[in-house]
C-alpha cells in the first residue's frame, strides 16, 4: 500500500480443461468399470459413491481425461449442463486389461 493506492494480486483458477499431467492412480482405472456408455458427471459420481464434486473432478475426472481414458461428448463446451464423459478406445484397452479379458 502507497499513499492512497491500494493493489491486490487475485489468481484465477484454472479452467476446468487444463487438466496438466494429472498421474492416473490404480484406482481411477478400476472405477473406469462404471462406465457403460455416455454418463453425465452427476451420474458417475452417484455410481462411484462419491458426494463432493470438486474432490471427484480433480481426483478421478480430470486425471482420466489427461491420461485419454475418457473424453467429453461436447469438447467446445466444458461448461454445458448437457456435457457427458464416455471411455475413449485407450480406456476400453485398459479396462480390459484390468478385468482379465482379451482385447479385441
């Protein structure tokens, strides 16, 4: 603080597709199995169990998307209440790996 000048530094969260190098933990492949098809967010979360979204987003969500598990049905507009997440090939291969099936 100068004089009369005040100055505040405000840090912007990131947006919600800067997802980094986020590691994809044993855990978020294994809770890949859930997926059946497109799923809105809300629904993963009911069928993972897991309450908190912020917790979900950047625990399983964002990971899984970093690694290219998953994808979003609507990539130009992450915000969209329509959006959805389905298993990309890489994803199907790993969870396949993961039950002990063969890959097709």
């Amino acid at each position: 603080m100068r004089g009369n000048r005040f100055t505040a530094r405000v840090q912007r969260p990131n947006p919600q597709w800067d997802v980094g190098a986020a590691p994809v933990t044993p855990q978020v492949g294994q809770r890949l199995g859930v997926m059946t098809g497109e799923h809105a967010r809300k629904e993963l979360q009911s069928l993972l169990g897991l309450a908190d979204r912020e917790h979900f987003r950047k625990a399983y969500l964002l990971p899984a998307w970093a690694a290219d598990l998953i994808e979003p049905t609507q990539p130009d507009k992450p915000n969209s209440r329509r959006q959805k997440y389905r298993l990309t090939e890489a994803g199907q291969r790993l969870l396949q790996e993961l039950q002990g099936t063969p890959a097709s």
